[in-house]
C-alpha cells in the first residue's frame, strides 16, 4: 500500500512571510504545487486581475479563476506578496502597466525640454 491514489494528505499551514512578518496562509494548488494566500481574506472576483484569483476547490486545494468575465457573487483569495507592505506590486494590469512606461518617458522628455529651455534662457547667471 505504497500508493497514496494521488490523493495526498492536504496540509495548509500558516507561515510568516519572510519580508513582513504577518501570517500567510501556505495553500496546495491543483498543480501539485502550493501557493501562500492572504489569510481570511475573500475578494469579489471582478476586483482582482484574472490570473491571481485563487478559488477555493471542493478538496480545500486552490486553483487559479479564470472566468472571463467572472460571476458577479464569485469570491476568491489573493496571494500574500500583493497584500505585503514589504514587497513591491507584480504586474497587475498588463495597459496600466504599459501606460506607467509611457507616462514616465514622456515626463522624461518634459523633463529634458524644460532643462534645455532653462539653458537657453539663462546662459550665464554669474
Ligand atoms: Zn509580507
């Protein structure tokens, strides 16, 4: 009796985060795999980008919500790393995200024409 029958022993166990300190929920994915979720947090779907919904299955393993659009009423947690203080904030929206770049070259630009006008304007101060 070797064989567990691929069902494994479902563990979920909290584990501090290594950048904050809080609490983190250490989840088994679908995958095989796990992944460390908010604790006793459950957001409407609709809020969170489509691919850091985590729903909760029957078996208590979580797996990535998809749903496009998701149901009005569908809850799902979120991972940890997008709650912590301590860690920066992956790519959420792929367009804002591309919009922040372009927002920053174009204050870049801004930036270089003003201190080019200033040049010219002021050419010897002294
Ligand atoms: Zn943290």
């Amino acid at each position: 009796m070797g064989a567990d029958g691929g069902v494994r022993r479902l563990e979920v166990g909290q584990y501090a985060c290594v950048f904050c300190g809080l609490p983190q929920d250490r989840v088994a994915t679908l995958e095989q795999d796990w992944v460390l979720l908010e604790p006793d947090v459950e957001v409407l779907a609709h809020l969170v980008p489509a691919e850091h919904r985590w729903i909760v299955l029957s078996d208590g393993r979580v797996a990535v919500y998809g749903v496009c659009p998701p149901e009005a009423d569908q809850r799902c947690r979120i991972e940890h790393r997008l709650a912590c203080a301590e860690q920066g904030l992956p790519d959420l929206w792929p367009w804002l995200t591309a919009l922040r770049g372009e927002n920053g070259r174009q204050a870049e630009r801004l930036a270089t024409a003003e201190a080019e006008a200033r040049e010219v304007e002021l050419p010897d101060a002294g």
